[in-house]
C-alpha cells in the first residue's frame, strides 16, 4: 500500500506515476462497494465444437461498470482485487452467480453445456479450496460435472505438488480442468503428464498472427498434437477470422472461442443466440488449410 509520509515523498516519481498511483487507490476504493451497489456482472462466451459445429460450452468472464470510473477491464480490477483481500469475495459472487445461471438455462432446455469459470491462483490457492467451491456450485443446484474452472500456467508454478493433488480432487469431485493462456507460462511440458487437465486453452497470442506466422502456426500444430497424446481436448481463444478457424480445423483443434463466432453476450442474449444456432448447426469443412 502507498503512504505519503511526507512532502517530498512523491520526489522520484513522475507526474503520471503520481497519477496512476492516486487512481489506483481510488479504484480500489470504489472495488471494496462494487458487489453491494450491483457493479458486477456475468457476460458468456460461446465455445464452438468444429467438428459438430455445436455450442458446447460457454466461458464466464466478470464485467465490472463502476458508477465512478465507469467500464473497467477485469485485466485491471482483477489483479487489484487480488492485492487488496477483494479476489474472495468476487470470485464466490462469480462462481455463485455463474451456477444459477446454468441452472435457469437448464431449466430452458440448455442442458449439454459446459460452463466455464475463470480461477484465480490465489483463490485456488486458498485452504478448503475444493470443498469450497463444491458447496457453491451445489448450493445453486448444478453439479460439478457441468462446470469446468479455468487454471492459468500461474497455478502450477509456486507448488506443482500442492497444486497437482488439489486438481486430483477437484477431477475427482467431478470438475473439468482447463490450463487457461496455455503456452505463455514458464512451467514445463512435463508437468502436463501429472495433472488431471482436461483441455488445453491456446493463448489468443498465438492465434492473432496464425495466418501470416509459421512459427505461431507450428506452435499451434504442436500444442494440438501434444494434447491429444496426452488425452486432452484443445480450444483456441481469440479467433477472429474465417482462415484462423480453417487452419485450426485443418489440425483437428477440437473447440473454438472468439469474435469471429461470438462475443461475450449477456445471459439472454446467449440464451437467444444458443437457441437460434442450435437449430441450424452444421459441421465445419475441415480440409481448408491455408
Ligand atoms: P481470459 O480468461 O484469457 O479471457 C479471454 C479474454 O479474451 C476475455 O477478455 C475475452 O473477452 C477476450 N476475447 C474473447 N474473444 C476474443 C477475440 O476474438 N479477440 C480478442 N482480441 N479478445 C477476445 P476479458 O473479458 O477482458 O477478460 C480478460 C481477463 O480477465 C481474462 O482472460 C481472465 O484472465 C480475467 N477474468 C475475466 N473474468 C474473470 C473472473 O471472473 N475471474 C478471474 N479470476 N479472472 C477473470
Ligand atoms: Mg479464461
Ligand atoms: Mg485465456
Ligand atoms: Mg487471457
């Protein structure tokens, strides 16, 4: 936490530092009200199968409109959040009011989806971490089996020991695991083998260029190949063009996520969009390579 203890404290920074700092503590401040003055919501981004053309999943991810700062980034408040003790309280407001979103959906004929939750290393790092997030999703009246929570590469690093027995109970609890932001981290392949993964997200960053990049394209090929052996699914994030999605289907990438198929949508607007799409799925080709 920044203190001012006298006048001159502020002497090495530059002005816009000094500026940056007092927003910081001002957003932090206006985080600490954001759950009691109804600040936060649930937007769901649809996940394509390319092989059925089928919506079966749909990620989760927080907004937040601050009556103060108006539309903030969870890449912003999000860290924040887990410098100022706020990350537990938002995280069970998500993962509970992502669960009773998949129940209404279920109770509209929604059933075969998977919804996934974004993770915090920190929250996952939390003792009764499992039983925890068990109670939430039970209490919203879903079972674990359609739920899936998204762990970043960050998870594993500090303690891949700890870290591979929680996710042995979360599988076991009947979750699905997924390694977010797959192949920004640090940590090594070999740790893959040892947990209870079961898909692969690839890192938007490897997508963005896929068409002009053969080396993105290679990563991605090799990422496919390697989860598969390893007896795991891959999506793509961030996939915003018709010859991102033919390359990707070309390599037998199993999912898609991505402006080009659909933003993140508000929960009736995916209701809408799921109803409408289901009706007309067809199967992607999958021989356009590029
Ligand atoms: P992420 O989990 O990797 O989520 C994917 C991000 O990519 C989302 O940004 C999504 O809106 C964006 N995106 C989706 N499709 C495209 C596309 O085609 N092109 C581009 N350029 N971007 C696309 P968003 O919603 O701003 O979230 C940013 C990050 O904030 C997330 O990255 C995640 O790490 C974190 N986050 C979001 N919601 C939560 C949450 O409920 N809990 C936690 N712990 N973190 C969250
Ligand atoms: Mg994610
Ligand atoms: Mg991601
Ligand atoms: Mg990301």
């Amino acid at each position: 936490r920044v203190k001012q203890d006298g006048r001159n404290s502020f002497r090495f920074f530059a002005p816009d530092m000094q500026e940056d700092s007092a927003r910081s503590l001002a957003l932090d401040n206006a985080l600490k009200h954001a759950i009691s003055r109804h600040e936060l919501r649930l937007v769901f981004q649809p996940q394509v199968c390319l092989q059925t053309g089928r919506i079966v999943g749909a990620e989760t991810l927080l907004r937040w409109t601050s009556a103060q700062f108006g539309e903030i980034s969870p890449a912003v408040f999000i860290p924040l959040a887990e410098n100022n003790g706020l990350i537990g309280p938002i995280s069970d407001w998500v993962l509970e009011h992502a669960a009773r979103q998949l129940k209404q959906w279920q109770s509209v004929g929604i059933t075969e989806l998977l919804l996934a939750v974004n993770i915090s290393a920190l929250q996952f790092a939390q003792p009764g971490f499992v039983q925890h997030v068990i109670e939430l999703v039970t209490k919203a009246g879903v079972k674990p089996q359609q739920i899936e929570l998204e762990l970043t590469e960050a998870v594993a690093l500090k303690n891949p020991q700890a870290a591979s027995l929680i996710m042995k109970e979360l599988s076991a609890a009947g979750f699905s695991l997924s390694i977010d932001d797959f192949g920004t981290g640090y940590s090594s392949m070999s740790y893959l083998k040892g947990f209870a993964v079961d898909r692969l997200k690839i890192d938007q960053s490897f997508i963005r260029e896929l068409q002009v990049s053969p080396n993105d394209q290679a990563i991605v090929k090799a990422i496919v190949q390697m989860a598969h052996s390893l007896g795991m699914r891959t999506i793509a994030e961030g996939v915003e063009t018709q010859q991102q999605q033919d390359f990707l289907s070309a390599q037998y990438c199993d999912e898609i996520q991505g402006y080009f198929f659909s933003k993140p949508l508000s929960a009736e607007q995916f209701e809408l969009f799921f109803n409408t799409h289901t009706k007309q799925a067809k199967p992607y080709p999958t021989s356009k390579a590029f």
